[in-house]
C-alpha cells in the first residue's frame, strides 16, 4: 500500500479469464468407481458498448471544459483494474488491452445516435459472445483518420497501465474503494487551430477495438520529431454544407443509405418524444425525423440555423427535464460529431463502439511552461525592450504572399521617469492643456510613507495634496488618489452612512459632553441621592425639594386664613350706649341698677318696650313669616351645599342621611336642627 | 440664580476644549484585533479599498505600454498613495470644520488600526491570522495567456529561498509572505500583493490530479517538438541534470505522439536504466507531467542590474539636470 501522497505505476492487471461463456467439467474418481460428471456453467461479463456509470472515475481534461490543453495527454481512470484487459483483441497477447482512447476533432468523424449494438461495428464485423447492452454508440471514421490518429497496435499496450493509490487519499484515489484503477491514455495532443486562430473542440471516446485490431495503422509508420501545429488531419464539415447542395454528392448519400435501409428504419425508432433538441436538430440523415427511406431529404431540410447550438438551449433544456440532464450534456457534447461520415467521404469507414465519451475545448495555443518562461519580466514603469521583439501571437495568420504584415501604429513612448512618474496630459480648470506628471500605487521604487520625524498628516480636500514639480508642471499622483477614494466612498451608500454614523458617535459625543461641562461650569447640584435613576427623576426631586423650601419664591405668596371684617361707620361712641338705645331702654339706669343688683338682674327688670298694635295686620305679618321661613331655607340650603333645585342632586343625600337614621332615631334626641331638616328635606321632595 | 446662555463662544470653547482632548473611544471590539475605534464595516471596506480594490485600473498601471501582452511587472505600493486613498474616503464623512479637526486627532490610530486590517481582507481556510506593524506592500501585475488559459494559478512569496523547489510552506510560516489579495482584473490580466518584499515568487500552474504530458517548444512558427525530463525508473525521481527526451510524432498528423518510437527513445536513454523492453508503467512514469512551477528570483545569483529590469525613458540624471535648470 502506498503512502499518502504516493502512488504506485503497474503496467497490467490481466485477469485470468476473458469474459464469455465457460463450462466447467469436473470428475472425481473414488474408490467405488467414478461419480457422475460435473458440468457447471460460468458466464464472466465484463462492459461491452457502454461503460457502466460507475466505472468512470475521472477524465481529464475535464468534460465540457475549456483550456489550453495543447501539452497535455487526456486520459480517462477506470474503477476496475482489469477492466482493459478482460476481452481479449488479441489472441496471443493478452497484454494488448481492448479500449483505446482515441480524440477527434471537430469534423473528424461521426458520433452516432444510439443504434443496435450490432450497428456499432463496421459492417462485416461479427462479435461474438453476449452483449450487455441491447443498443450502443458508435464512432464512425474514414480510413485517413485511422491512419493517421488512431493508435498503432504496438501503442495499445503503452496506454493503458494500472496505478495504485492508498484508499484513504482522498485526492488520489477519487473514490475508488480498493486503491487499484485503471488509466487509459489517449495518443494525442490536443491542438489549438492555428490556421484559423480558432478554439477547437475535441471528443474524448474510449472506444471497443474487438475484431478490429487489424483496422489500426501498422505499427512501422513514419515519424518525426517535429510537427506541424497548423496541419489538419481530415474536415468533413465543409463537405457537409454542400451535402444537400451538390446532386451527384447527394445521389451518392442516398445510394449509400438506400444500401443500409436497416439503419434508417432503426433509427428512426430513435426519434421519439424522449429526443431533445439538440439530437432532434442535428442534419445527421441518421436522426433526420422522417420515416419515409428518403434520408436525403431529410437532411436537407435541416436548417443552417437548427444546428447553431447556444447555451441557453441546453439549460432550458436540462431546466425543463432535470432528469434527463445528463442525456442533454451528452447530446450536447456530441453535437459537432454528428455530421453523417458515410455520406460524405468517398474511402472506407470504420465504425467502433464507443463505451464513453466527452468532449472539451483547446482554447489556447502553447503550455503554461512555455508562456511562463517567455514573460517579459520587469519593474512596473519598464516599456517594452523592443516593440519587434514583442510577444508572439497566438498562432500566425495564414501566408498571402510575401507582404510583411502591417506594423503597428506607432504612437511616442510614454514619459517615463525612473522615480516611477508618467507625464499625461492634463486639463488644467482653466481649460488650458498641460502636461503633469503621475505615479500610481504602484511603484518601481520604494517609496517613505511619511516625512521622516513627522506624524502622519490629514488631507481635508485633493488640492492639499497637489505638488509643483521645479520643472513647473503638476505631480497628481496624491490629489487623484483622494478624490478616487471620496469617489469610490460616495458611491457606496452605506459607507457614506457609516461614516456619518460614526462621525455623530465619536465626535458629536465629545462635543456635546464639552459644552455641558462649560455650561455648567458655575451650577454645583447636589451629588444625586441614591435609587434616583436617571436625569428626569432627579430633576423631579430636586423641584419638588426646592419648591417645598421656599414656596413663596418657587410657587407664590400664600392667602391669609381669615379676611379682616369691613368696619362700622355707623357705630359711634360707647357700645352699651348703642346696645341700648337698640333695644330701647336707657342705658344709665341699667348701669346704676347694675351696681346694686348685677347686670343680668339690672337687664331683666328693664322693660322691654312694644310695638303697638295695628302696625302689623295679619296679611303683613304672614308675609314676613313667609319671607322668614324662605331665607331660613336658603341659609339651610347653603350649609348643606346644595342648591333647592334639582331634586336629583337632593336625592343621594337624603339616602345618605336615612341610613343611619334609620337605627340611631330611638337613641337621639330630635333638636330643633333636626326637625328644620326634615323640613326642607320633604319640601325639597315638593317641586 | 444666575442663568447662563450657551452662546457661539461657548461653543467655540467647547469644539476646541473636546478637539484638544479628544480620546479615542473604542465603539466595537474585533475578534482578533480588540478594541476599534471605527466600526467594522466602514474598516473592513478601507482595509479593501487599502489593497486597492475597486480602484480603476488605469489608476494602477496608467498607459498600456507600460504592460504589455506576456509580461509580468514587479512593483512596489506606494502607502501615502494608499492613504491619499482612505484620506479620500474619509473626507466623506466630515461636515464642518469641527469634524476636520477632530478627525486629524484620530488619524494617526485610525491609520494603525487600517494597517493591521489588511492582513484580515484575505483569510486562507486553515491559515492562522497574522497580527502586527504595517510593513512594505509589494506585489506584481502579469499578463499574459497564462492567466486565461489556466484560470487558478497559485501564487506564493517567499523571503528566503531555503524551502525546497517542491515544498509548499503554510503562510503562517515566517520564510512565506502573506498573499494580501490575489484577483484577475480581467481574465488574462492577474494582481497580486504581498505582505513584505519577497526573495522569491512561485507561480504554479493550478493542479488537477494526476497529469500525462509533454513539454511543448515551438521552434520555428507553427513547427512544434516536444520533449520530457528523464527520470530514473528505479527511484521514480528526475534524473539529476534534468536531461531530456525526445518525444516522436506521426508523420502527417498533428499532435500525434508516436508512442512505440518514443518509448524506443525512453527505453535507450541509460539515465533511465530501463531495461531490454518497455511497459506501459515505465511509459507512464516518464510521461507524468506535474504541476509547472516558475520561480522568478534566484538569491543565490547577484541582484540583476537595474537597467534590466527597469527602463524609464527619462533617467533620475536628466530629471535632475532639468530641474536644477529651472531652480537657478
């Protein structure tokens, strides 16, 4: 078992038996004679036409990739270590492995729908044995292809070997779960088309060579050690777009269809609802969606405009079916493989069964080597060494007579100072057009951040940071960095926002507790008492503290209890005198009895002086009566705190009353108060 | 009780009063850092616009000569240009003079706090955080197909070169340099910086698994041969010397590797100590093609001459001459 990070190389994992029908036979001889015969019956099976999903480890490049992959073998890692070796194309070696990974590119050859597996071999090429699938893919190529791209049976051992990871790693063994797997590599670099500067697509298919080993090129080919980068192999496309064009062309298509009836009319069975578009689309006169044996007129009629293939197909495509997305990949992948071979060359071709395949593009032209070391290296502000000696171009166009190609247009060096400035032009806000000098960020020299022995300093505006250069002109270098920055500040909302967030946090704080501390420099408040929590209730405190101090500031001057009494202007000389001459008895002669007998005394034997009779009739004095009783009633009314009307008002009172009434009657002894209440209690009762 | 009317002088005094002893008050406290004294999102977005990101490219690099088709450009960051930068932004938030005053109080340790920021921009998976001073930024900006065709280079910086031609070291390691941003501009134009002034870059094509390949030269136009290094089969290791083999092709067909021929050429190469015949492991070994590694800077050799790497049209003398003409 390897270490991690280590693998190990084998060159074959042959397995003992090729897949097939066995019969094993056995006998046993004992001593009472021989037993009956065994014969058991084994069947090993192995893939044929289609590799199974689980086989495929990795590819490389990767599937639907694009890349610069012109230094790079692409290689496929099968699960099964002996899968390479498990049929045997060649009976007297069994190291000689049965799949090969042959890359076409672009109108190299022809990538079938799925056919009969019996279709999948060139005709005349019967393959025995039991299948695993009922219908496969298949490649077809002409002879010109196989000679040339196929590998050479002497290859085939060379291309495929065994390694051996350990389990654990994951990068290595890609899930594999013994550690073992087969590698296939294919025989050819991909090439970037240097005639057209153009990307090419190339298909990866690993391929079933089963009775047709000897279809590969003979192994003593001539070789070189120098290829030719802009050559091309075989393009069947520009004969594709005359194929419904040119009769005689087209007569020969339809001959040779007309020839292999049996396919069309299989095919045709392929053409169901399940087919997406991009299979539907393809001019392939095997996918041509007729079921009448006149192919040609259904290649024909597939439109230019069908076979362009977009992006937006395929996803609406897999958008719409996700289960079926895997078969749209595959479809899409095979689109430019699907011009009909048979049709348009006039050698033989070859059909192999494909058990896998992918495809990937070759977008770009030399290794990452190459590139690398070809970089002109420099400090930034260096120009080109030589504009002739500039970098070579991706592929060189094709000759048209011996003219050189056009130079460049020439266009005066930039200035360039070795302290890393460029001189620009500049128009100045005067309008006039200057020159001034710039360096950006990024330096040939290393450069002081600060002024030695100086702290750092604040620019408030770009023109701070503007600087006159002795030769008069402007170095902007600084100025246009800050008004980049406030630019690229102003332009993102929420950093505007932030920054303002952060000026009111930070310094408008500090502000303010600076102007409440000059303030209140004079104003000394007693230090709060505890459980006050916070300003409003301090505040509420210390008011009502304060005001309870010195009301008469605070609120206001306090009213007197009592007010002083008016005086009597009418009241003159010694009150006994007034007293009496009210009454009307003399006050002198109670004075001098008052001596003798007492006052009390001296009052009593006064007489008290009458009115006399007549000065009331009996209606004058009833009137007064009334008169009297009514103010008695008001008075009352008044110390009751209520008024006379209305009588809702009245009503709560009296039930106030009646309760305790009710029980203390018996105990109290009713007063004369007592009945002038019940007076005007029922009489409040009377409207 | 005497009242008292906050007049403008009174606010004058107090402006200056909070200027004067403004104290950097922490408002958040990062994770890595402690206590800030700007908030996080306004400090993350400097730190980025520090390493120059969203920055018009033709602010970086101002006229198309000076970086041309296949070439890499070595430079260093000029950090007052970077602080006119963040001085820019800045300027944004400040309203009145009082603002501008306060913020000068604050920049020195708002610069410092944007200095250990930038080393947070770029945090690798499993990389510890480096902490401390601000240093030199260097870094360089390349060019070239490269970039487009093999999208996910890796780039790595190194003070010294004592690690070995094949080791990766952490970041964390105090022979690498921090990668402080690492983007394409475009797709075949790639910036990167770096947390210091390196010895020595790596630039590594990105790795895909095992590979099977050749080295490609074009020797003449479109006239291609390729060849492999030797390795020896009995220690799996290039043989030392790095001697190489040709590899054969079919005459006719482009790309198409003659493996039969190749392997004849392997196999009679006595680097390799192959024996009398070839197999397809052997083969393999010799074809394993692994992730291409350029190194630029060799500190064992002495500094190239300046005049090689760097070539102004107007040389520091003339600058000078003209200068002093105008100064007299």
């Amino acid at each position: 078992m390897p270490t991690l990070g280590h693998f190990v190389l084998h060159s074959s994992a042959v397995p003992p038996l090729t897949a097939g029908d066995y019969v094993l036979e056995g006998d046993q001889q004992v001593a009472g004679g021989a037993t009956a015969p065994y014969e058991g019956h084994l069947r090993i099976t192995s893939p044929r036409y289609r590799l199974p999903a689980d086989q495929l480890l990795s590819t490389f490049p990767p599937a639907n990739s694009e890349g610069a992959f012109e230094a790079k073998l692409p290689q496929v890692v099968l699960r099964r270590r002996t899968l390479p070796w498990e049929r045997a194309v060649d009976p007297f070696d069994r190291g000689v492995p049965w799949l090969a990974l042959v890359l076409i590119a672009e109108g190299e050859g022809q990538l079938s729908a799925e056919v009969p597996v019996a279709q999948c071999v060139t005709p005349g090429v019967v393959l025995t044995g039991g299948n695993d699938v009922a219908t496969g893919v298949y490649l077809g190529v002409s002879q010109t292809v196989v000679d040339k791209v196929f590998p050479t049976k002497a290859d085939l051992a060379l291309l495929a070997h065994v390694r051996e990871v350990d389990i654990d790693d994951t990068e290595l063994a890609m899930g594999d779960d013994d550690g073992f797997m087969a590698v296939i590599m294919a025989n050819r670099l991909p090439q970037f088309d240097r005639a057209n500067c153009a990307p090419v697509r190339y298909l990866a298919c690993l391929i079933n060579l089963e009775g047709q080993l000897d279809v590969l090129p003979p192994p003593s080919q001539p070789f070189t050690s120098v290829f030719q980068g802009n050559l091309i192999v075989q393009d069947l496309r520009a004969s594709q777009v005359t194929f419904g064009q040119q009769a005689d062309i087209q007569a020969m298509g339809t001959g040779l269809v007309q020839a292999n009836a049996p396919l069309v009319t299989q095919v045709t069975r392929r053409t169901d609802a399940r087919t997406a578009a991009p299979v539907a689309a393809a001019p392939s006169a095997l996918t041509a969606p007729t079921q009448s044996a006149r192919p040609a007129s259904g290649a024909s009629s597939a439109k230019a405009s069908q076979w362009t293939y977009t992006a937006q197909q395929v996803e609406s495509a897999v958008a719409a079916a996700p289960t079926d997305a895997a078969r749209v990949a595959r479809d899409v992948m095979s689109r430019d493989w699907r011009v009909g071979i048979d049709f348009a060359v006039l050698e033989k071709t070859f059909r192999f069964p494909v058990l896998a395949y992918w495809s990937f593009a070759c977008t770009g032209a030399g290794s990452f080597e190459t590139l690398l070391q070809g970089l002109d290296v420099g400090l930034l502000g260096t120009l080109p060494a030589d504009p002739a000696a500039a970098a070579r171009p991706e592929c060189q166009p094709v000759n048209a007579g011996s003219a050189p190609p056009p130079p460049p247009p020439s266009r005066p060096d930039p200035e360039g100072t070795e302290t890393g400035h460029i001189g620009l032009d500049y128009l100045s806000r005067r309008g006039e057009s200057l020159r001034a000098w710039y360096r950006g960020p990024c330096t040939p020299q290393p450069i002081e951040r600060d002024e030695p022995g100086t702290t750092p300093t604040l620019a408030h505006t770009s023109d701070q940071l503007r600087r006159v250069v002795p030769d008069g002109r402007e170095d902007l270098s600084l100025a246009s960095a800050f008004e980049i920055g406030r630019l690229l500040a102003l332009s993102q909302p929420s950093i505007v926002s932030g920054l303002m967030r952060w000026r009111q946090e930070a310094f408008g704080a500090a502000r303010a507790a600076e102007l409440a501390a000059l303030a209140l420099k004079d104003v000394t408040t007693a230090p709060p008492a505890a459980g006050i929590a916070d300003l409003g209730h301090l505040l509420g405190r210390e008011l009502v503290l304060k005001a309870a101090a010195d009301p008469t500031r605070v609120l206001a001057s306090s009213r007197p209890l009592a007010d002083a009494g008016r005086p009597l202007k009418y009241v003159t000389g010694d009150l006994d005198e007034v007293i009496a001459m009210g009454f009307g008895f003399d006050a002198a002669v109670v004075r001098k009895r008052a001596d003798t007998v007492g006052v009390l005394a001296a009052l009593g034997e006064q007489a008290v002086p009458l009115a006399k009779g007549g000065g009331f009739d009996k209606a004058a004095q009833t009137s007064l009566k009334a008169t009297l009783n009514d103010t008695v009633a008001t008075i009352t009314a008044d110390t009751l705190k209520t008024t006379p009307r209305p009588v809702s008002i009245a009503a709560p009172i009296r039930g106030r009353r009646a309760a305790p009434k009710a029980g203390k009657d018996d105990t109290i002894e009713r007063d004369a108060l007592d009945d002038l209440l019940d007076a005007r209690t029922t009489r409040t009762e009377r409207p | 009780m005497s009242t008292k009317t906050i007049s403008a002088n009174v606010m004058m005094q107090s402006v200056q009063r909070a200027t004067a002893t403004l104290q950097a008050v922490p408002v958040e406290t990062d994770p890595n850092l402690g206590p800030r004294i700007i908030t996080t999102d306004v400090r993350q977005w400097m730190a980025r616009l520090r390493l120059l990101e969203t920055v018009p490219f033709a602010y970086l690099v101002p006229d198309a000569l000076l970086l041309p088709t296949e070439s890499i450009r070595f430079f260093y960051i000029d950090r007052a240009w970077t602080d006119a930068l963040v001085q820019g932004a800045l300027s944004v938030g400040t309203v009145s003079s009082a603002d501008r005053a306060q913020l000068e109080q604050l920049y020195p340790q708002l610069r410092d706090e944007l200095d250990e920021e930038e080393r947070l921009v770029r945090q690798p998976l499993l990389e510890a955080v480096q902490q401390g001073p601000a240093g030199p930024i260097t870094g360089f900006v390349m060019r070239s197909r490269a970039i487009s065709g093999w999208p996910g280079v890796h780039v790595r910086a190194y003070k010294s070169d004592s690690a070995a031609d094949n080791a990766v070291l952490p970041e964390s390691d105090p022979n690498r340099l921090k990668l402080l941003r690492l983007e394409r501009l475009a797709p075949a134009v790639l910036l990167a910086l770096f947390d210091g002034v390196p010895a020595v870059v790596h630039v590594e094509e990105p790795r895909q698994g095992i590979q099977f390949g050749v080295r490609l030269t074009e020797s003449t136009p479109n006239n291609f041969s390729a060849s492999v290094f030797a390795r020896d089969r009995n220690t799996s290791t290039d043989v030392p010397g790095f001697p190489t083999m040709p590899v054969s092709f079919r005459a006719g067909a482009p790309g198409v590797i003659d493996f039969r021929r190749t392997a004849e050429t392997f196999r009679t190469t006595p680097s390799t100590n192959m024996g009398p015949t070839m197999e397809s492991a052997e083969y393999a070994l010799q074809m394993l093609r692994f992730p291409y590694r350029q190194v630029f800077g060799d500190p064992n050799a002495a500094p190239p001459p300046m005049n090689t790497v760097f070539r102004p049209t107007i040389s520091m003398a003339v600058l000078k001459a003209d200068m002093s003409a105008v100064l007299r």
